[in-house]
C-alpha cells in the first residue's frame, strides 16, 4: 500500500507541481481543444496560446512573490 501512495503522490508532484493553476487551465485546455476537434473546428492554436498564457500569468505571479509584494 505504501508504494501506492507514494506512487500516487509522485505523479500528482509531478503534473501539478508548485502551481496547481497551471496543471488546471492545461487541462481544461486540453479538454476544449479536443471538443473543438471533434466538431470539426479548427482548434490547434487553442492549447499552445492557452500554455503560454498561463505560463506567462504564472511567472508574473512567481516574481511579484520575489519583490515582496
């Protein structure tokens, strides 16, 4: 049981890491993307603008924390 959990807990350090934001919005970005695909619209830009956004949000978020604010 031991190995399990911290399989488990591998694996959730892993994809949400130190900004569960990031993990969330990939995610539903993932899911909009292949909903949008499978209705037959054009959705390969979707995820890439979704990934650098967030990034960019959460690198703003990570230096503000640096400056003390």
């Amino acid at each position: 049981m031991r190995w399990i959990v911290g399989f488990g807990r591998f694996w959730y350090d892993f994809i949400v890491g130190d900004d569960w934001m990031v993990a969330v919005v990939v995610a539903i970005a993932v899911g909009v993307t292949y909903a949008l695909a499978h209705a037959d619209v054009t959705a390969w830009w979707l995820l890439p603008v979704a990934v650098f956004a967030v990034l960019a949000v959460s690198v703003a978020r990570a230096a503000a924390k640096v400056r003390g604010r």
